[in-house]
C-alpha cells in the first residue's frame, strides 16, 4: 500500500468520502471545524489554537487581509 493510499484509508476509516477529501483538497469547499477535527485525529493529528504574534496585520478587518 502506497503512502496515499494509507492517507486515503485513515481518511475513509474516519467517515470521509472521497468527494469530501478531493473538494477539500482542491479548495471546492470549506470544511467546517468538525470535518477538519476528523481530518487529523484519522491522521494522529492534534489541532492546537494558540494566540498569534501581534503584528501590524492584526489592524486588518477581514479574514483575507491576514493572509
């Protein structure tokens, strides 16, 4: 079994289509927090939320404007 293959199994184990996984990847759609938790707990990934640096792009009001 390929390294894909294996991301693909985990992915699959965890309750995710293949339709998901490719919308996902090739940014068709937003995944919403809980499809993203799947995501890396299938992957032995943790999701950590910790607080940014503060620069002088904190002053930007959209989402867009800080990356």
């Amino acid at each position: 079994m390929s390294g894909a293959e294996a991301y693909f199994g985990e992915l699959q184990n965890a309750g995710l289509t293949q339709t998901t996984i490719s919308n996902l990847e090739r940014a068709k759609s937003s995944a919403e927090i809980e499809t993203l938790i799947l995501i890396f707990a299938a992957l032995g990934l943790d999701m950590v939320i910790a607080p940014r640096p503060k620069s002088k792009m904190d002053d930007q009001q959209s989402l867009e404007d800080l990356f």
